[in-house]
C-alpha cells in the first residue's frame, strides 16, 4: 500500500529508479497502464516500469489525440499510478504543452507528481499519433530548445527525445535531430514510427551509445518485433502504449452489445474478472486490517446522564 503508509513509499524518487532500471540488464519493457488498475494489473504481470500514454489518456476522456489534454489532466493519471503501484513510470509529454517555459512547468509538475521520465516530441500543435499522416515539424533548435529547458527544470526525471523526422527528412534528418536534441540536454531519443526492421538497424547503428526507445503498438507502421527483437536490433526501452485500452474497451463494447440483446449480464459472467480477483488485485483486504489496526470502536460503560 504505498500511498498510505509512509513506510512503504519508496526512499528513492522515481527518477533515479527509472534510470536504475534502465542501466539493468536488457531491455526495459513498459506496457502502457494510465490508470491505477492497469497500474496494479501490470505489476502483478512482473513489469518494473509502465508508460502512460497521451492517446490512452485522452480517448479514456473521449477525446482524440490532438494535444487537447493539460497538465494537470496528465498529473490526475500520474498520481493515481504512483499512489497504486508506485512503479517509476513514463510519461507522455506531447509536445510540452507550449514553449520553453511551459515545459519547465510541466517538467515540475510531472516530477512532483511521481513520474519517473518524461518523452517530448518535435511536432507542431495539432499534434498527430506519430503513425498518422501530415505531421508538422517543428523547428530543430526550437526543439533543442525544450530539450534544454526540460534539463533545467529537472530534478531527477529521465528526458526522452521523441522525433518524428524520418517520414519527412528522412534517415539523416532524424539522426541530425537527435543528435542536436541529446547535445541539448535529452537523456535519450525516441524514433517514431520506424516502419522497417533495416531503419531501425540503421538508426541505431549511427546513434551508438544512444539509450533508444521503441513504440510497439498495434495498426500503425511499424511491424511486430518483440521486446528481445528490439533488444537485439539496439534499443534499450519498449513501450506497448494503448494496447491495454483497445482490449479493454473492446471487452465493454461487447459486454454493452450482450446486454442490450439479452437484457443482462448473464452472458458475459465468464469474460469478468470476478468480486474476490478484484478484491485482491486492490488490496481490499489489506486496507480493511489496516482500518481495524487503526480504529477500534470504544464501548462507553459509564451513564454519565445518572444523577
């Protein structure tokens, strides 16, 4: 229970855990999990770390992800993974939510809230998914600039590049991005929507040394590799982004479609995760005993109303 007792919550701020476990041996696996049961599911799997997704965010608010979430919108689901499971985790930026500046503040907001590490891309505003279509780049040393920023206004967060280049600019004009985004303060870069084996290979191969983040996610660019694969072709993160809500939100679709035809729930009892797995999977128990440890009922024996 690591956010009611003190006792439980880590020592350690998230930042230094996350590069900890990005110093580990192989590659970090991250699903995404942006709220506090995915969180707690996700760590029950084994996973060290998870990944909060700005697309998972804003479809979960029923909105598309265009850049239409704040700050303290991405801090609401940053809290309640950090008070759940207290995994370090990473967090979708977007593209800072404004300029240098602003993305100090949400730099700030992020690290204070619980997260581990930040990615910010190199888009205009409408920002795009980056599997999509007509995406505006911003300028490079404009770019470079929040790289900086965010490094300034960072105590312990890890600072993920992302660029979106190699649709546009090509192999050498995302390699030339990252290179100026890492002299500018990032940690690590982020290619997105690689859409072939030899371009990942190849993008590596000319960032040696590089911490490299890779996107799996599904019906978008990028072919299926798993995590070993990418591991072998020189990334050191994955992250799975939305899966977990497309399977959720498939399930509920289906459970509202069997309701609607057979008037109940009934057919779907065997698709559910039962009172007892939920109860377990939220330590309700455990906050119960904690409850009792702390509260005893006293029993008053005297009538002080007698005369």
């Amino acid at each position: 229970m690591p956010y009611v007792i003190g006792a439980d919550v880590p020592d350690e701020p998230a930042g230094l855990r996350f590069r900890r476990l990005l110093e580990g041996p192989g590659i970090l696996q991250m699903p995404g999990a942006h709220f506090g049961m995915a969180a707690l599911l996700a760590k029950k799997a084994g996973f060290e770390a998870v990944y909060l997704s700005g697309a998972a965010m804003t479809a979960t608010m029923g909105l598309p992800d265009l850049g239409m979430i704040t700050v303290d919108e991405v801090c609401f689901w940053i809290r309640q993974v950090n008070r759940s499971t207290g995994l370090p985790m990473l967090v979708d930026g977007d593209t800072g939510y404004g300029e240098a500046l602003n993305v100090m503040h949400m730099v700030r907001a992020f690290e204070e809230a619980g997260a581990g590490a930040v990615h910010l891309e190199d888009q205009l505003l409408p920002k795009k998914c980056g599997h999509l279509n007509d995406k505006k780049l911003a300028d490079a040393h404009d770019m470079a600039a929040k790289c900086a920023a965010a490094r300034k206004a960072r105590k312990h967060l890890y600072i993920i590049a992302r660029t979106d280049a190699a649709a546009s600019e090509g192999m050498d004009g995302a390699v030339a991005r990252a290179k100026l985004y890492l002299e500018s303060g990032a940690d690590a870069i982020f290619p997105e929507a690689l859409t072939t084996r030899e371009m990942f290979v190849e993008f590596a191969r000319r960032m040696p040394g590089v911490k490299l983040l890779a996107n799996m996610t599904e019906f978008g660019r990028t072919p299926f590799f798993t995590a070993k694969e990418f591991e072998e072709m020189g990334y050191s993160m994955v992250i799975w982004p939305v899966s977990h809500l497309r399977v959720a939100a498939k399930a509920v679709e289906e459970l509202y479609a069997s309701i609607k035809a057979n008037g109940g729930t009934h057919k779907m009892v065997d698709r559910m995760q039962t009172r007892a797995e939920l109860y377990a999977t939220i330590g309700y128990h455990d906050y119960e005993v904690l409850d009792a440890s702390l509260v005893k009922t006293i029993i008053p024996t005297a009538m002080p109303q007698q005369r």
